[in-house]
C-alpha cells in the first residue's frame, strides 16, 4: 500500500467517514442548492459566521495548537473540521468573497487598497469596496426573511454608502478599516504616521470606541447585545462575528498574558516540531509529513538572550490574543443556549487568511526607540509588550511555525498563505469528522443560501449582479461527499502579482523576484512552479522541469482565469493576455 493510500485509509476509519453514493456525489460536484419553494426543513436555521484575523493554521487546539481554545475546539471537534479550505492570502479580499461567493477580482477587491497602485483606482473590479456587481449574503439572506447583524472588522468600503449597515445587516457595529489598537489607543491621530486613525461605525453611525475596552471582549459584547435584542424576533438570524484577534499589533490583557509566561523559550523551531506533532496524533497530517523549510528567518540559537526574550514575549503575547478571542466565543455561545437558539444554529468559523510574517515593528526599530518611537507614544520594551502602548507583530518565525507544514505565511498564494484553519458546526452537521477536500471561501455564501432556501436572484434593487461562483458545501456538511469540485475545474488567484491555480491535486504557483508587499527573502523565483499537493502539501518538492507539461496546462488556465476575472497584473495595468 502506497503512503497517500494508507494515511487515506486510517483517516477514512479515524473520522467515520462514509461512501456517498454515486448521485449524491454528483449532486455534490454540481454544486446542487435547495430551491426557495423547498427548504430543507420546516424550521430554516440561524447562522453564526465567526473570522479570525490572521490566525494560524495549527493555533486552534483541535488544528494542534497548544493554545487554550476549549470552546474553539468543542464546536470543531463536534462538527466537521476542514484541512482543505482556502482563502485569499490577505483580509480584505477574503471577505469579499466570503460575504458575495464571487471571485475578488469581480467584487471589487482586486488589491488591498491601502496598497492599490493609482493606476489601478478607475479599474472596474479594484474599488477597494464591495461593489455593486455583487449582493451580500447579508442582503439576500435579509430579503430572504433573516434579522441581520454583524459586530467586529468590517474592511471593505469606509463610506457611509459601503458600510455594512448598506449592505443588508440591520443591526451592526464595526471597524471600518483593517486593524486597530485593540485598546482604542490609536482614535483622533494619535500614533501619527503608524496607521491612519480607525472609524467606527454603530448601525451606521460615526461613534468612538470605548477607549480601554479589548477589541475581542467588546466585539463580542455587541453581538450579544444584537443577539439579546431580536430576542423575541420570530424570524432567523444571521450574525456575523469577524474579531481583530490576532492581527498586529500584539496586544492582550495583562492577565491572560501571563497565563504563557516562559511557554515559548524554546523558540519558533521548538513550537513547530511540536504542533506538527500533534497534528499528527490528530490524524491531520500523514505521520511521515515533514515540514517545508523556513524561510528568511534566524535560527533561534543564533540569537542573544535579550532577543529571546523580546521575541519569546511577543510570542505569549500572540497567544493570548488567540486565548481571549476563544473566551469570547465561548461567551457568545452560552448567550445561544441560554436564548434557546443554539440548537437551531449552523456556526462556521474560518481564518482570514494564513499567520502575519512581516516585521511589524521593524520600521520603529530603525528610526530608534529612545526618539521616534516616544513622539508617537509607543513604548517597545520587554516590560511594555502587549499593553495599549506597545506596537509589534511576532514576525516570521513564529509565523511560519504557526503554518507548518505548508509553505509560507499571509501575503502569498501558497498554502501557508491561503490554507486556513475552517470548521462547521450545529444543527444539521455530521460531526466528529474531518473532510479533506479542496474547499474555498466562496462556498460559505452558497451554502448558507441553500440551507436558507434562498435563491440567489439575477438581479438586485434593479441592477444585475454576478451569479454565485463557489459551490454549496451542503453535501459535505451532511457526510454525503468530501468534495465540491471535480478534479478537472480549475481554481485561480491573485494578489500582488502572486499567482496560483489549484487544478483537482495540482498545484502552479508563480511568485515574482520582486519583494512587493509582504516581503520575504528568497520567496521569489520570477519562475512558475509545480506541485502535486497529494504527495506534497508542503509544496517541497517543484515538478516544474519533470512535468512540463501539466504546468503549461495549469498556466493556461490562469491565464483563462485573469482574462475572465479582470486580473492586472503589472506595468500595463492590463488584464492577462
């Protein structure tokens, strides 16, 4: 028996996972949805979609993480977990996704707009909003008879005509753009020069956050609060729960903090062996999967002690964050069983995109701590990491142990880039299991239409809109088939030139030479690359030269995909040829 063949065979028994039956897979892989006339059951379900900002793959207890996350794992391991979902590499384009079911490119989200080019800015597809070629979930679901209403990061459109009190949540609270001092430190240009001041809107309306309060507590908070409101609401809910939580800078309560004290002395390689260990034990990973090497990073025992420590403590920091966005969770679920709507819930829960690699505080490093960083009132010492003052990621290091095995972190179009950590659960969900398919963020929208028994229409307060792309994961959630694509339909993406193409086990990826955004040294080889992610989901081991000429294939399908999508790629802010 060959190695894929007995790991497949011990997950097939580990997970209970059963044969679906040859018109059921078919119906899978048509991407088959419940029509309007005919919902599923007499009782539609209520929806809970929680994000995570900039999570990594193994961070979740239950994906191998040694992080507390007790309520995180229990809807995991209660429902269906996925080791196949994919994202964007970065946030904003994610969610337009996973709010239309429509490729970014289309939704208006082709690039993240704090880094648009001005070339790009008239660009049908680069708005930097979700646009009007599309219609939210949370606008069909609305008109489709569901109470809306979301609390947490919102990043796609700052206007009060682009904020999601105009796209279809009737009840929301939101940071408009895409980080924030989770304190509230950062309001009315404080930290000048670091990053614009952040909006928030409630329901609409230009409000000030409560400066002191953690961005993960308060979140949650408010959605409790919508939730508690439409208490007596006959009709179902959607809520939508995207959290700031993980994303830079690191900062977290002083007390949970100090629940990791010395957890990480070990340092980044320690973590990674470790986590890929247990992923193993999990039967996540094949027991002979070894993880890709990292890249642009310095070996642990190369550094001093006080940078051990600097980096140690951001590390804690960084678990934290994760530890109290999980407390949260657990707060908004107990509120579900104590209003009785638990039960008649389906709760999905998906990273943004891969772990944040860059070197955040770089930039206050080299201007020197004891000046610039004073004028702008942050203070990096040891002791100040992780209060309001504080301004720091966790790097590359901790990053790429924290997506092992795959290649990679957030920013790039390999897996470590766009490999998230994703489970579903609640009524109607076959649990205890682990599915394996190639699943992508443009699937959640169509699966909540279909156990909606929503339609989506052609057209949308008079204007046509793009159809659904992704499929219904329906038959999946229900163990009735473990994928949604046939091995013949291609997947594309894009961003920052980056590009890849899924292609059933296939994988080609091109990364230019070029840093761009998101740099990481040696990542770019200017060359396409080839991957067979069945044997290789670490994407080690580059079958360009052997396989010419499955990559040609794969290569021309992304090109057939930018020309559709309206993909630009560089200095002729043109699409693909």
């Amino acid at each position: 028996m060959t190695r894929k063949a007995a790991f497949l065979a011990a997950a097939l028994v580990s997970t209970l996972l059963t044969q679906p039956a040859a018109a059921q897979a078919a119906a899978a892989l048509a991407g088959t949805a419940s029509s309007a006339e005919e919902p599923r059951s007499a009782v539609r379900p209520n929806f809970l979609v929680i994000v995570a900002d900039d999570l990594g793959w193994s961070d979740l207890g239950a994906f191998g993480g040694e992080i507390a996350t007790p309520n995180l794992d229990a809807l995991a391991n209660r429902g269906v977990r996925f080791t196949g979902f994919h994202t964007a590499p970065t946030c904003s384009p994610t969610r337009s996704m996973l709010l239309s079911g429509v490729d970014n490119h289309e939704a208006g989200i082709g690039t993240m707009v704090e880094s648009r080019p001005e070339s790009l800015a008239a660009r049908p597809g680069y708005e930097g909003y979700l646009n009007d070629r599309v219609a939210s979930i949370a606008e069909l679901l609305q008109q489709g008879g569901y109470r809306t209403v979301m609390s947490g990061k919102w990043h796609l459109g700052l206007t009060e005509d682009r904020g999601p009190a105009a796209r279809g949540f009737e009840r929301s609270y939101a940071l408009l753009q895409g980080l924030g001092n989770h304190f509230g430190a950062d309001q009315d240009g404080a930290w000048k020069g670091v990053n614009a001041s952040p909006t928030y809107r409630d329901n609409g309306e230009i409000v000030r956050y409560p400066v002191g309060r953690y961005s993960a507590d308060y979140f949650a908070e408010r959605l409790i609060g919508f939730l508690q409101e439409g208490a007596r609401d006959d009709r179902p809910f959607f809520a939508y729960l995207p959290f700031t939580t993980p994303h830079w800078p690191m900062q977290a309560p002083a007390e949970t903090i100090a629940k990791y004290k010395g957890r990480y002395d070990g340092g980044y390689e320690v973590l990674r062996t470790k986590r890929l260990e247990q992923q193993k034990r999990l039967g996540l990973v094949a027991p002979d999967q070894q993880p890709h090497a990292l890249e642009g990073v310095k070996p642990w025992d190369s550094l001093t002690p006080e940078q051990k420590a600097i980096e140690a403590r951001k590390m804690e920091i960084y678990a934290a964050m994760v530890d109290r966005m999980d407390q949260n969770v657990g707060r908004v679920i107990a509120e579900l069983k104590r209003l009785g709507r638990y039960d008649d819930t389906v709760i999905v829960f998906l990273a943004d995109n891969g772990p944040e690699g860059s070197e955040i505080d770089a930039p206050f490093q080299a201007r020197g701590i004891a000046d610039a960083n004073r004028k702008l009132g942050i203070d990096n010492s040891l002791a100040n990491l992780g209060s309001a003052t504080s301004y720091v990621g966790y790097g590359a290091g901790w990053a790429q142990a924290n997506s092992s095995p795959s290649w990679l972190v957030k920013g790039y179009p390999t897996e470590g880039g766009t490999r998230v950590t994703a489970f579903a659960s609640g009524k109607g969900v076959v649990g205890g299991r682990i599915a394996r398919g190639n699943l992508n963020v443009t699937d959640v929208a169509p699966t909540l239409l279909d156990l909606a028994g929503v339609t989506q229409p052609k057209s949308f307060k008079g204007r046509t809109i793009l159809p659904i792309e992704g499929k219904s994961l329906v038959p999946v959630l229900e163990d009735k088939a473990t994928e949604v694509r046939g091995p013949s339909e291609p997947v594309g993406t894009e961003l920052f030139y980056r590009r890849a193409l899924r292609k059933g086990d296939w994988k080609a990826v091109y990364l230019p030479q070029s840093a761009g955004t998101y740099p990481r040294a040696g990542a770019g080889s200017g060359k396409w690359q080839l991957f067979n992610l069945a044997a290789d989901p670490a994407e080690a081991n580059d079958l360009a030269t052997s396989q010419p000429e499955k990559l040609a294939d794969l290569i021309a399908d992304w090109d057939r995909y930018a020309q559709e999508k309206g993909v630009a790629l560089p200095d002729t802010g043109s699409a693909a040829p």
